[in-house]
C-alpha cells in the first residue's frame, strides 16, 4: 500500500486545467415547468407516435447500427438542402462534433477562437484537448465587433473558429456580411453552428460550396428529437473524411438513426411545429415588454435573454412558483442580471409569466 503521501489521487494524475473545471451542470427540473434547456415542448401526432412505435418494436438493438449511416445520412441531406457535392458526418449530438473538430486541430499552442458571451462547451471543449481558447467581446447589443474580430484573427491565427449563428445564450443572428469577412479572414477552419436554424431566418448551408474552408454545423435537438441526441456536421469531403477518422465507431445508435429518419420523413410535422415556436417567442417578447423593469433582446432562436433587476432573486422565486429558467447572472460580465427563457406551449408561458410578474411584484 503507498503511504499518504505517496497516495494515487485524481489531484496527482488530471491536468490542472481539468481540475480547475467545473462540470456542465444540468439542475433537476422534476415537477416544474421546465422552461431552462431550448426544448421543443410539442409532443408529435399521435399517428406518428404510433408508426415510431412500431419500427422501435421491430429494431435490432442486438446489432451493432449501421456505422455509416446511409439512410439517415439521405434524409438528412434532402431536408437541409445541400449544396451539391457536400456531405454529412454525424455526431451523438452537436457536443461530440465541436470536440472532435477540436482535437483534430488541436496542435501544440493552437487556438480555438469564438465571441463572448456565446456556448460556454466551445471554452470547455478548448480546455478539454488541451487548445488555447480565445474569446472576442461582442458589442453591447451582442453584435459581432467585426474590428476586434478582424484584428484578433491576424494576432491568433486561430486553427478554429466557432460561431453560433443564432447565438446562445443571446438570441440573435450575427451580421451574415460580418461572418462572411470572418471566413475570408481566418488561416484556419470557421465552423457555423447553426442549432437553432428551424426558428432563424438565414442558414451558412448555402455558402458551403463558396468557401473552402467553412463547415456548417447543427442539431436536432431544438426541433423534437433532444432525447435522440443526434447532430451533423455538413461540408466537402475533403474535411469530413480526415474528421471521420477521429469519430468513434457506432456512435449514432440504432434507436437514434431509425427514429430520426423516421422524423424527418415528417420533417414538415417538426417545421410547422417550429412556426407555432416562433409565433409564440412573438407573443412572449410583447409580454414580457409590457412587464415593468423587463429589458428583453430580440430573438431568431427558440428562447428570449432578458435583462432584470435583482436577476438571481427573480430566478429563485420562479423555481418556488414552479418554473424553471436559466439564471446567466454571474456567468459573464456582459450577462449581469440576465435570464434566460425557452419558448414553451401557450400554458407554460401563461405560467411563466405571471409566476415572473408575482415574483417582481413581490420584491418591489
């Protein structure tokens, strides 16, 4: 037995920076209206429901998925409209496609760049493969400083660029002439994470054939299918088979690539689903408008930031009325007493709502 001193302790073997880390937390949410993690509170059609039923019923889950994913692969080229000539790698969500992009750029002393505030997994996945992460502050309205992006690029020289568009935890859909000039401008890699496409009014997927060294990244977690934990990454050859080779075997399984082709066979059940998504963040936005002491953000993703007084006492009367959001207050200077929100069903907003106004009421 090593003596205490010599004693074999996570402290002795993990990189310091992996110390240093705070693990992702996701809190419980059992009997709330659970309004703090971008879902889609629509449930499908029963019918589908019925035919997702019986292809589960029938699945081979006593053999390994197909490895590459032919049919779902289809199906997901023919709903996203790619260009010709591009291609698909998929991910067991979009998390697992930023950190393999990550670690096949990861080189001594290369940098991963992105904006702040924006997906706080692009800084820990940096930390993850051991790359420099570099933020650029965005402007006080959380648009791209295209100057400071500009000049940061020439200073880094960034192997990658990660860029949500709409951006999370903000809302908004950067500058398309911006990210266009960001592409132009990088030595390396620009990746366009497009998670919340289904609610935005402009994609990158078109401009894949017009840049070599651009990929467009997306889930389908924010459309329905959050419990299938699928995403892909669309772009040429070229990069997707050198990425291929760092994807680990079978990571789609079966379940995940039999009822997501099933789901995007219904691809407009999820799209219309979507448009009553965006109808309702309307409805929430003047709401929340009207409600003293609001500042909100405009949006093109399945949420809505605000800005309050007294932002982490308001979140914590939310979760005693029953509702749980995302509380960013603290999380980044730029974030200072803001929430965040999902766009739930009518009644959960109703909900939220008046649990906010009786909340603000309160500590008045």
């Amino acid at each position: 037995m090593p003596s205490a001193s010599n004693a074999i302790t996570p402290e002795r073997l993990i990189r310091p920076e992996i110390l240093a880390l705070h693990a992702y937390h996701v809190p419980p949410a059992a009997g709330m209206v659970k309004l703090d993690a971008m879902e889609n509170p629509h449930l499908l059609p029963q019918s589908l429901r019925d035919e997702i039923a019986r292809l589960v019923a029938d699945a081979a889950i006593n053999r390994y998925p197909d490895a590459a994913a032919q049919q779902l692969k289809a199906a997901i080229a023919r709903v996203s409209g790619l260009p010709a000539g591009m291609e698909v790698l998929l991910g067991n969500g979009s998390d697992e496609i930023i950190q393999l992009l990550a670690l096949a750029v990861a080189r001594p002393d290369a940098v991963l760049l992105s904006v702040e505030p924006s997906f706080v997994m692009y800084r820990m996945i940096a930390t993850f493969v051991g790359m420099r992460y570099v933020g650029v502050p965005l402007d006080k309205d959380f648009s791209i400083d295209l100057q400071a992006m500009l000049e940061t690029i020439k200073r880094e020289q960034p192997a990658l660029i990660l860029l949500a568009y709409p951006n999370n935890p903000t809302g908004n859909l950067f500058d398309s002439y911006s990210l266009k000039k960001i592409i132009e401008a990088a030595p390396g890699l620009v990746v366009v994470d497009e998670a919340y496409y289904a609610f935005a009014r402009d994609s990158f997927i078109p401009h894949l054939a017009h840049y070599d060294n651009l990929l467009v990244m997306r889930t389908f977690s924010k459309l329905g299918m959050a419990g299938l934990r699928l995403g892909f990454l669309a772009g040429s050859a070229a990069w997707l088979s050198q990425l291929e080779k760092l994807r680990l075997p079978y990571n789609v399984g079966v379940l995940p690539q039999l009822v997501a082709a099933k789901l995007l066979e219904h691809h407009d059940v999820l799209l219309a689903q979507a448009e009553s998504i965006r109808q309702e963040r309307a409805r929430m936005l003047a709401a929340l408008n009207s409600v003293v002491g609001v500042r909100t953000y405009s949006s093109e993703a399945n949420f809505i930031l605000f800005r309050v007084a007294k932002a982490a006492q308001i979140f914590e009367g939310l979760k005693q009325r029953g509702v749980l959001i995302k509380n960013l207050d603290g999380g980044h200077p730029a974030l200072a007493d803001c929430l965040r929100v999902t766009v739930g069903t009518k009644q959960e907003n109703a909900q939220f709502l008046s649990a906010l106004q009786d909340t603000i009421n309160q500590l008045a």
